[in-house]
C-alpha cells in the first residue's frame, strides 16, 4: 500500500451525554419505542456480536478506503488493501477495526460483500471476518434459495485473509470496554432507515460532521440486502443505476457492522456503510428492515475523534 496517499482529518464530537439526547429525540420521529443512553458496552466478543475484541472504546478512530471510483466504470483491480497497512496509516499499533467493505477477490477467487472484524494484540491478530457471496449451482454447499431473487448467496467466516480490495469504511479502536451509545429502537415507523434516522438526528443539531462507528443487531424480522456479484465486464459508469446488485430479503438475527456520518467535511466519504452477517449463513449490504412492525435493534456506537481518507480520488491530496 506504499502508493496510496491518506489524508488525516480531526473531529471534535459532542459528549455522549449530549449525543444520546439528540438522537433520543431524533429516533423518536421514526420508532415507537426508543431508548438512547451512555452505557458501559458488554462484552462484544459473545453472541450475538460476535466482534474480535472486547469493547469499542479508546483512540476511537475511522478509516475511509478507496471508494466507487475502483468500481466504475470498470474494476480498479489494483486497489487491493492489507488490513494491518491499514491499521498503520490509521495510527493504529493494536487494537479493533470493523466495517464494511469489498471482499479480498484475490484471495476468494471472486467479488464479495466484506464485513472486517480483526483485532491485534501484540501483532498478533484474531481475525473473526465474514463474507457473503453469490453461490452457483456448482458451488459444494447446498444452495439456499432468496425470497426476491433466482439466484443463492452463502454469507460465513473468512479466517484466512486480513485483506480487502475495492472500497472499504472501518471503525477502529483499542477495542476496550467503555462507555459507548446504547440504543434500542423497535417498531420502525417512518421512512427511514435506522441509520439514517441517526443521520437525520445528527444533521438537524450539528453543522459540524459527526461521525460514529459500532455495532448493532437486528434481533426481529427481516432486512432488505444485497451482494455483489462477480465483477461486470461492461463498463458501469458513476451515478447510473443498474441491475448488477442483487437483492435478498433475509432474517433477524443480524448483526450489523456500522460506520455512519453525519455529513462529509470534503472528503468524498461514503455517508454510512454496514455490512450484516448471521449464524445463519446470510449477510451482505444492509439496507433497511423490510418489516418494520416487528424491527427490534441493539446498537452500540462511540464517536470517532479523527477520519483518515486513504486512497481517495486524487483530487483530496492536491
């Protein structure tokens, strides 16, 4: 990764105090029970978390990599990234990184949804990452049908690569225990989504960008998502809509990896990214609960004090 630039922006986030406040009132428009409050996090690396360290907390952080320009308007298939480089232009000697990003296809044989969940202590890493897919029929695994599309996707732990490609957003930390946002949502009401009910909270109040990274569960219903599939041998330009995405309605309990901002300081930053895996073998992109009677979430989410933007559009390091 020696040629990829990275840019450093700072933050200066509001007390968890405040921010639960805000967001009390923001999720309040959207669901019919809300609890937002300052929280000490459990432990996050038991069901249904599930995460590699720990806790969230300490020398919060979030990294922003590459980005829809290494897939439009035809793969960049040079932007594959090593997760412990990563770490090294995040400042990070040890610590927690999770996200969502594109899968490491010169290590799976093709494209894939990414959920990074890796931990270093002591240079030593745990590495607890999933990845789905689009399965063939050919595929050794009995292929499981979606409820919205013809075609089958598999999501399950990828322990032997610490790599992505493409577009990634990573939360990291020291991965300590310590005060974070709780917040329990249910019954979704309005139209949108329960990160962008956070995001529309934190536009509201802030002019400032806002930016929070962690962890939540879809513990009831289900979820729109999708997976990419095997890269597109046409070329797919910037801002056109398309059918290359596909669609699946899956089933809670999701857990869900989660890097949300407020607004983008000119970065070129992707608003919220998360990426959402199961036990039972489904995951991908998620996109918004697809029954929002029965939607329960359980998040938990800190403030990242500073944004590292790597291999943006070349324009961000002029």
């Amino acid at each position: 990764m020696t040629s990829w630039k990275t840019r450093k922006y700072e933050l200066s986030p509001p007390s968890l105090d405040e921010l639960a406040a805000v967001l009390q009132n923001g999720l309040e428009k959207h669901f019919d029970v809300v609890s937002v409050e300052v929280a000490r996090s459990p432990d996050l690396r038991e069901a249904p978390f599930h995460l590699a360290s720990e806790g969230i907390s300490g020398n919060e952080r979030i990294g922003d990599i590459g980005g829809p320009q290494n897939l439009r308007p035809i793969p960049r298939l040079d932007h594959k990234y090593s997760i412990r480089d990563i770490m090294d232009r995040m400042e990070m000697d040890d610590g927690l990184v999770i996200g969502a990003g594109a899968g490491p296809f010169h290590h799976v044989g093709v494209n894939t949804e990414l959920m990074p969940n890796i931990s270093y202590t002591n240079g030593k890493a745990n590495i607890q990452t999933r990845f789905a897919k689009i399965r063939n029929a050919t595929d050794s695994d009995t292929v499981r049908d979606s409820d919205t599309s013809t075609l089958a996707h598999s999501c399950g732990p990828l322990p032997t690569s610490a790599d992505c490609a493409l577009l990634t957003n990573l939360y990291g930390s020291d991965g300590v225990p310590g005060n974070v946002l709780k917040i329990v949502a249910k019954s979704r009401k309005g139209k949108l989504d329960f990160t962008e009910s956070i995001q529309e909270a934190l536009r509201e109040k802030y002019s400032q960008p806002v930016s929070l990274g962690g962890v939540f569960v879809l513990h009831k219903g289900k979820a729109k998502i999708h997976v990419m599939p095997d890269f597109s041998k046409e070329e797919r330009p910037l801002g056109v809509k398309d059918n290359w995405l596909k669609f699946f309605d899956v089933s809670a309990p999701l857990t869900c990896l989660s890097v949300i901002h407020s607004s983008d300081p000119g970065l070129r930053l992707h608003p919220q990214h998360t990426h959402c895996f199961s036990e039972h073998d489904e995951g991908g992109h998620f996109h918004h609960d697809s029954t929002p009677a029965q939607a329960e979430y359980e998040a938990y989410f800190n403030t990242a004090k500073v944004i590292y933007r790597i291999d943006g559009p070349d324009e961000l390091y002029e």
